[in-house]
C-alpha cells in the first residue's frame, strides 16, 4: 500500500492480524471448508501473511 501513496497505521496492522485470525479461527466456516477441503496451502497462505504484516509493525 505505501507503494502507493498510502499510510498503513500499527492500528490497520493489528485490525488485519485479527481478521486474519477470525478467518483461520475455530468455528470460521472459511476455515472448515478449507480444512475439509484437504487444502494446507490455504493455512500456508495465512500464517505467511501473518507475518509480513507482524513485520511490518517493527
């Protein structure tokens, strides 16, 4: 986002950390279709994010 133009805040961080965790959560219904699913790469994908935005409050 700061690619273009735009301010991202500690709080837009940890607003997107907490709906990442919503989403992955137990009883997410996104996460149990995954999970029945057999899709690990979706978890992946997730956790990765996760990082790159507790990255970039640091």
């Amino acid at each position: 986002m700061t690619a273009h133009g735009a301010e991202i805040t500690a709080e837009d961080v940890e607003l997107a950390l907490q709906t990442v965790e919503r989403v992955a959560g137990e009883g997410s219904e996104p996460a149990e279709l995954w999970d029945d699913a057999d899709e690990p790469e979706w978890r992946e994908s997730l956790e990765d994010l996760s990082e790159r935005l507790r990255a970039a409050l640091w």
